[in-house]
C-alpha cells in the first residue's frame, strides 16, 4: 500500500484524496493546505490522514508519493522539493507556467529515478483509450483534422487565462493520440474582464501533411460543450463527453477522391455516406484509472502514460500559444 500525501485541497485535491482512499494500491496519508477550513474539510473526509498547513512536514513523513494540486505558478517549486526528497510525483495539469521549469522537474526525475506523472486525466478515460485505439489500427485512415471544442460559463482564473486553464486537456488527448509535437501553433484570444486575462481562445496546430488541430475554449458561453471531431480519409470521429450514452460515435461518411486519367486538372470527388456507429465504452472513472496506473508506475517500473515529457510537449504548446496571442494570432514555430 503506497502512501500518498496530496497538497493543495481547492477544486481538485478532494477528488485526488478520494481516489487514492478509493484504490487498493494507495492511501492518502497526508493533505497539506494552507486554508484552515479546507483542512476542516479534509479531516472529515479522510479521518485517518495526517493534516498539515506545513509543506516541510510533507516532505520528511513517511509517504511514497506526493500529488500536487495547486495553482499552477507554485508546481514546479513544490515538485522540485518532492523530487529532492526521494518521492514519486504526481502533478496537476498545467504542468507548470515555463518551459524551462517542465524540463528541469523531468530531468530531476530521472536523475532521482522516480515516477513523474502529470495529470492530463482525460486521456485516461475509456472513450479517449477508445479513440486511440481505432486510430492505432488504421481505422480512420489517413488523418485530415481535428476540431475541438471546450466551452462553458466559467471558472474564471485569478492566475492563468483560458487557454492555459481549459486547452490542457484537449492538448493532451492530440499529444496522446499523436505523440509529437506540431511544427507551428497559431492562436488568438481576447479579454472580457478587467483581469486582462483572454476568457476566449482559439489555438492552430499545424502537424504537417495538411493535418490541423483547431481548438475553441472558452469561459463565456451560456452552455457547455465538450466536443472532439477526429476526421480522417476512411471514417470520422466524434467524442462527445456529454454525451453519457454514447460518447464516441465513427462516422463511414467523407469522400473519395480520384483523379481523371484524361486532365491532370481535373479532380473526380464521390461522397461516400455509410453507416454510423457507437463502440461499447466502459464506465470507469478516469481519475481511478489514473490514480492505478501512476501506483502500478512506482509498482513495478512502467512508463507513465503521461509522463513528465507529454507534460513538457503540452507547456510547449501553450507557450507558444501565448506568444502567438500577445503577436495578434502571428505563428510561432516549435
């Protein structure tokens, strides 16, 4: 049984700390904040647990492993420690605020061999597993895009804008499904606030070879949706993660494209219209996943699914698109 302490009890640690009571592998052994109440809070829900507003006490009890959920400007400094102290790391995403600060947390890691694992839970789910595979197998064929879209009445951030608080997760489901970076990202947003910070944003990924990503996120909108098209030259995807009945469906609709023998200019082009159907998708919890896939890492020595190099391509593309926002959409090559 791994020992868990989990620092930072807001939005996310709650659900961080169940799980890992949840688990057969893990318990959660400490909650570390600095808000007295939330600690009030945590003692209801995990009793047995040691509470702390002491980051220090983390560090020399008697724990495996240290999940960061805090505001993403102090993940780097508090995973840095954890690393120093011998302990395996899981961080909430976004990884951290610099590029520079991703790397060094991954260098760390390997030099103290231990497990680092960021948070990009939805690639943990059963319908984005699901994804995955189809695309793995050929199913979809050749891909020609991808059309995201993560929209909702707030949370607005005090500390990051949209793109840095809802993007992670989409970016990360690409980073999954593709395993590299684009060449170049392109990005524009804009504020509604006094804060300054874009509350609307739309993100190019260029990867070549006529494949884009575009990705809509936004704190705006009176509804919320949360969609992935995946289109391909054989069959199309559409994740909806709304939708808890059927979540992904594949498409056999698109075209065929041929080219007549007699003109070079001219392009012959069929629409093909086939049927529609909705893979068996498991109910599991992705956090749960999570949470035993990064105790079966420390366990016996896996790779992470989403170690701290995806967590590193992810800042990348946040950065960049960042500075594509601050040059009015002007593109930026990785």
């Amino acid at each position: 049984m791994l020992r868990v302490a989990v620092v930072g009890y807001g939005y996310w640690g709650p659900n961080l700390v169940r799980n890992f009571n949840e688990s057969e592998h893990t318990t959660t052994a400490i909650v570390c904040d600095t808000d007295e109440a939330r600690l009030a809070k945590a003692r209801d829900q995990s009793p047995g647990a040691q509470v702390t507003a002491r980051f220090e006490e983390v560090l020399t009890g008697n724990i495996d492993a240290v999940a960061i959920a805090t505001p993403v400007g102090t993940h780097h400094e508090l995973a840095r420690r954890a690393l120093e102290a011998g302990k395996h790391v899981l961080v909430e995403k976004p990884f951290t605020i610099l590029v520079e600060q991703a790397e060094e947390l991954v260098t760390l890691a390997e030099r103290a061999g231990r497990v680092l694992l960021v948070d990009h839970v939805f690639v943990y789910s059963p319908a984005v597993q699901k994804i995955k595979e189809l695309v793995d197998a050929g199913h979809l064929g050749r891909l020609y895009f991808i059309d995201s879209v993560r929209i909702n009445l707030g949370l607005f951030q005090h500390d990051v804008n949209v793109a840095w608080d809802l993007a992670p997760h989409d970016l990360s489901i690409v980073d999954h499904l593709f395993g590299r970076l684009p060449r170049s990202v392109a990005a524009m947003g804009s504020s509604h606030t006094s804060s300054g910070l874009e509350d609307a944003a739309y993100l190019n990924l260029d990867y070549g070879e006529g494949l884009r990503a575009n990705f809509h996120v936004n704190w705006l909108s009176p509804v919320k949706v949360r969609q992935m098209i995946v289109g391909g030259s054989e069959r199309s995807i559409i994740y909806n993660d709304m939708d808890t009945v059927e979540r992904v469906k594949v498409y056999d609709r698109g075209i065929d494209v041929t080219n007549d023998p007699e003109s070079r200019r001219r392009v012959l082009i069929n629409y093909r219209s086939g049927d529609v159907w909705s893979p068996q998708i498991g109910p599991s919890e992705p956090l749960r996943q999570m949470v035993d896939h990064f105790a079966d890492c420390i366990l016996t020595g896996t790779q992470p699914l989403t170690g701290g190099d995806s967590g590193v391509r992810v800042v990348r593309i946040l950065d960049a698109a960042q500075r594509s926002i601050k040059a009015d959409g002007g593109r930026v090559l990785l």
